[in-house]
C-alpha cells in the first residue's frame, strides 16, 4: 500500500494506473499533473485524480509513488523537472513504449536517483486517448513488461512487479534491448504499417468512396491507425532503428508476395499464405490457452 | 420464396448463405455439392443442406436458385461443370471477392445461360473457414455488392436485390472494375500487407519470443492473415493488377513516414499520424452512425 501516487500525466495511461490503484486500494491518495491544466481540471472532476498540482514538482512531492505517463519524447525533460521533488525511498516508474531511449534518458535527468527508476511498459491501451478513457480494468490479464538495469535498486524491481501483480497485469522483465526488438516488431511496425496504408487510401481521389465500401477485415487491421500522434511520432522516432531494421525484413517479405502474384504461382503463393495463416492461427490458440489457465 | 437452392461450395459463405435463407423461409430446400464428399456429408448433418448431391451438376438440377461459393480461380469450371442443369428461369449468383474475373470466366463458361448470372460480393466473412463456422447471421447489417453488367436480366438483378435484403444484408450496385478497385484498396491490399507481415515474423530467428508478447494490436492487425489460403491465393491473382497498383501507392507512403523517421522531423511525423488518425476515427464515426440509423 502506498500513500500517495504523484501522477505525471493524467491521459489513458495514467488515468487507467490511477484508477487501478485506486479500485485495488493499493494507494492512499493520489497528486496529479498534466501539462494543459484543463485535462488536469478534468481528471481531477473525474475521480481520477484527487488533487490537482499546479506543477510537476508540486506533483511529486511527498509521493512515494511515481509514475510518469507522457510520450516518451517527453520523459527526460518531465523527470528532470520532478528531480528534486522525488523522495529518496520512492518507487519511481514510466509507461513508455519504448525502453532503450527512456532508460539513457532516465540516466541523464535522474543521475544519482537514477537507482529508484523502474522502466516499465504496460501492453494495454486503447485507440482512444484522453482521460475520458481511463478504465480501472485496463491492466487487468494484460503483460506489463519491466527493463530494469544494473544499477536499478532490487527492492523497487520487486515492489513494481507486487504492484503491476496487484493490480492484475503478468510481469515480464527483459532488457531494454530486447525490449524494444520485440516490440519493434509486433507492435511498433504494425502501426507504422496501419499510418502508412490509412494514409494511402486517405491520398487516393477516390479514397472516400473505397472507404465506404470497408468492411470488418479493415476495421480491424486499421484500428490502431487511430491512435495518439504524439504518442506515436515519439514511439516510431525513439526506436526507429529496430522498427526500420523490422520494416525492411516486411517489405522483403511483401516483395515475395508480389512476386508469386505477378509469376501466378499458385502453388507457392498459397503455401506462402498458408503458413502466415498456420502462425497467426497458432498465436491466437496459445492466446486463448493462457486465459483459460488460472 | 425460391423452391430449391442448388449449392456449390458449402464452406462458410455457401454454408452461411444457406442457413440465412432457411432462416428467413426464403427457400423450401437445399440441394448441396462441395468437391470433398466429407464437406457435403458434414453440411447435411450440420442440417446446413437437406440433400446431398453427387456431382455440381445433380446439385443445381431443379434448382430456381443457384449459389456457386467457391475459391474464384475454381468459378469458370464449376460453371462449365453445372451450365447444362441450369433452369432458364433460375438466379445464379457466386460470392466471390474479386467481380472482372468473375464476369470474364461467366461468359466463358455460360455462353448464352450468362444473362441470368448476377455477380455478388457479400462483404462478410471471418478468418475461419468451413461449414463448421457456418453462421446464419453472417450477412445481417453487411453490404453485398451486385456487379450486373449489360447483358445481366433485369428481373434478376431485382430478385438478388431482394433476396440479399431479405437476410438482412444492404445491397450497393457498380461495375466490376469500380468493385475491383475498390476492394483492392480496403480488403484485399490489408490482407496481402497482414500475411506479408505475420510471415515477416515467423521467418525471424526470434519470431517466437517477439509472439509471446504481442498484445492487442497485433491481434486485429494480423486477425486476417489467420484467412482461408485457397481462398486468398485466387483473390490475389485474381486481382492483382489493382492489388499492385494500390501496394505500389503503400509503399511509397510507408517510404514517406520511414523518411520522418530517419530526418527526426517530429512535427511532420505528427501531422502525417494525425492524418491518418482523422481519417480512421472518421470511418469508426460515420460507420456506428450507419448502425445506429433505421
């Protein structure tokens, strides 16, 4: 149980961690800033927030829990202004999607309380931004990924994954590295993938009449092109040398596709198809087995 | 009110066409035909059909109503194969996803029969495949395009219109070559990016680690590479003029959003997320309305 939470954004992501906490009663009170003081007016009438600072710092102070929910491009400006208020036993921790860029920027604004700093990535989220779409159970059955690093002190390691755990997410600690590898690849790309193709039919003269035509196949593969932009311009830009190496092993792939449609091999392209189905199918299988077992 | 339909194909489209209309008393009885005898026999347990057929050829004789289902490379010779059965006064339609091909192999195949062959394209389906998945609500609430062109029976074109709406599906009329393009853009592009993308994936050396944390983005973004393969290889040979000619306006707006990325140019990388942002949010928007009206 912790006595106050001093939330640095008070957007999906914070708004969600507040309200979890809140719900599991894993935090006493909780101190919020967001940098338009309307969205911190309104996370405040909410019930997100329970007082409303007037500054980052002011926001921190007295927290024995931090989180700091900002696009990532943000982080090292936003932990620098909170430096000085930080306790010196606080559990500190982010949301970013990408790690690598966060944990160097951590390093730089943090310096000796660096140690407190908890690198974490909850795999939640929605297309939806703003606190309008806090959801308390947004953690819940979902993997919250921590890249923690040598210096990082254990006991905050320990009291991040107590506290993820409470709230329902599965933690996973990886490096950084590895971190932002994978998730070049099953998330970062595909919404590369998804701005790119929405982009496309947005740019064609006759897009809006295609898109009258759209059925449940596009709804799906292009819900995440609705997502924040800066959240993403962040994202794409913090890691854009593991998603451009994911990108070019794509369009080789894509190259292949073209290839066996232009030749008209039907043997090769359905054997091609058959095996992303094969894979696809068997992701959600395992999927499906890990929320059935306990 | 038809007396008999004479199915061709009992898959999940052909299966669910058949339980709808039963279900809407829109057919007295299902005559049913699908290259595996083992399919036939399980469409008639599943009481998807009534009788089964031996050959195409038995399953539309009789029938005033014939529906080929089939992966469109098959349609030019199941519709030589049944040409000879066919009533004079009988609709028949196919579901296929692609309509210029379709169109050319039904002239081929029907000569002067072609006049009673209305093309259609139900814009309904799911990644499962097989009579199993057979769903008599599969076409409530979706659009079914007709492509009748200038030798296509008038009477007929009327008769599909009113069948299609009688099992609650909303039907839109255009030429083969608009519906190709079309669907080009918004269904069968996403589907040659989502297979190109999920082989990608399985092809890496540590594609299993990166699956295990794939969140909910990668599940709708991938959900249509878990697709039929027979069905899909036709689809994007079928139509792969217009597949090529709009990946081909793809890549370069994927090349667009690489190039931000590597310049670091934050502000344009926003802008061109938001674009695509507002143009899905947009399509969510105008598409809930739809649902929402009469």
């Amino acid at each position: 149980m912790f006595d106050q939470l001093g939330l640095i954004g008070c957007g999906l992501m914070g708004g969600s961690f507040a309200l979890a906490l809140k719900r599991a009663k894993l935090v006493k009170r909780v101190v919020g800033y967001s940098k338009s003081p309307s969205t911190t007016e309104r996370a405040r009438q909410l019930g997100v927030i329970d007082v409303a600072a007037p500054s980052a710092l002011l926001a921190v102070s007295g927290a024995d829990l931090v989180l700091v929910a900002v696009p990532v491009g943000a982080t090292e400006a936003t932990l620098k202004a909170v430096r000085h208020g930080i306790a010196e036993r606080a559990l500190l921790m982010d949301v970013g999607s990408t790690k690598s860029d966060v944990v160097e920027a951590a390093q730089r604004a943090l310096q000796e309380q660096f140690n407190t700093f908890v690198p974490a990535h909850p795999i939640a989220g929605k297309e939806l931004a703003g606190v309008e779409h806090a959801d308390g159970e947004l953690f819940k059955g979902r993997q919250v990924v921590l890249t923690p690093v040598k210096a990082t002190l254990r006991s905050n390691v320990q009291r991040a994954t107590q506290l993820w755990s409470g709230i329902g997410a599965k933690v996973v600690t990886m490096t950084p590295e590895a971190h932002d590898s994978a998730f070049a690849a099953v998330s970062h790309l595909p919404h590369l993938l998804a701005f790119a193709f929405t982009q496309a039919i947005a740019n064609d003269p006759q897009g809006e009449q295609f898109l009258e035509l759209a059925g449940p196949g596009f709804r799906d593969f292009s819900r995440i092109a609705a997502s924040d932009p800066a959240v993403w311009r962040d994202i794409l830009v913090s890691n854009r040398q593991q998603v451009l190496r994911h990108s070019k092993a794509f369009r080789e792939s894509l190259r292949r596709f073209e290839s066996l449609m232009v030749a008209g091999d039907l043997q090769a392209l359905e054997a091609a198809i058959a095996e992303a189905s094969r894979v696809r199918g068997q992701w959600q299988h395992d999927k499906n087995h890990d929320k059935a077992s306990p």
